[in-house]
C-alpha cells in the first residue's frame, strides 16, 4: 500500500513538473492561424463594410442633386403647361415645346455634371476566389435489365 502512494505521489511530482513545460511550448506557437482562403474571406469582408459606407455617403450627396433636377423638370412641365394653354399658333407652340425642352436638357446636363464633380463611384471589390476541388470521378453506367 505504501508502495502504490509514493508510485502515485512520484507520478503527480513528474507531472506537475512536466505540465509547466508543456504549457510553454504551447504558448510559442500561434494559437489561431488562418488559412489563405479564410484571411481572404476577413479581407473581402473588411473592403465591403468600406464599399458599403462609399455607396451610402455617395447616395447620400446625390439625392439633393436629384431632387434639384426634379424640382426643374416639374418646374419646366408646369411653365409649358400653362403656356400651352395661351398659344393659339404652330409657331408659338413649337416655341413652348422647344423652351420646355431645352429647360428639361439643362437640368439633366446640370445634374451629370454635379454627379461627375463627386468623383467616380466606388468599385465594389471582387469575391475571392475559392480554391479548386478534387474533381468527382464520374459513376460508371449500370447495366440494367
């Protein structure tokens, strides 16, 4: 009986002491590597969440000019309305029609220009790509009755 409690307090002592050691060498290498692909998934992640708030400020500056251009076509629509009213000639009404035209050009013209001043719209980044599988060998034809 004396025997078996010194083997096992030997075996505890060899542990404890060995467990310290263990643990450092574990310690040293990295606890979580990734692998390309999922460091690639965190990086398309990461240029997403960049892309995401680009597209949303961009949108954001555009609406005002948007509401601006359609503010000048209403605008345009409702001058040759009233005007088309009074015209009593093909001359004045092709005059209307050309006025409200060229009112409904400038604005448009007036609006690209304002969205090309902001810059280029941001591009939205590519998915990576996933790695090639091992091709799946095809079944061979059963022979039926």
């Amino acid at each position: 009986m004396i025997l078996i409690k010194k083997v096992g307090a030997i075996t505890a002592l060899a542990l404890a002491l060995s467990i310290p050691g263990a643990v450092a060498a574990e310690t040293t290498a990295p606890l979580n590597t990734l692998t390309a692909r999922e460091q690639a998934s965190i990086d398309f992640q990461k240029s997403m969440t960049v892309f995401r708030a680009a597209h949303i400020a961009r949108q954001t500056a555009i609406r005002p000019l948007a509401d601006a251009r359609q503010a000048a076509v209403t605008a345009a629509n409702t001058a040759f309305t009233a005007a088309i009213a009074t015209v009593t000639t093909q001359e004045g009404r092709d005059a209307v029609v050309k006025t409200r035209k060229d009112a409904i050009a400038a604005a448009h013209a007036t609006f690209k220009a304002a969205v090309d001043a902001l810059g280029a719209a941001p591009v939205k980044p590519t998915k990576p790509t996933k790695s090639a599988k091992a091709e799946k060998s095809e079944k061979a034809p059963q022979g039926g009755n």
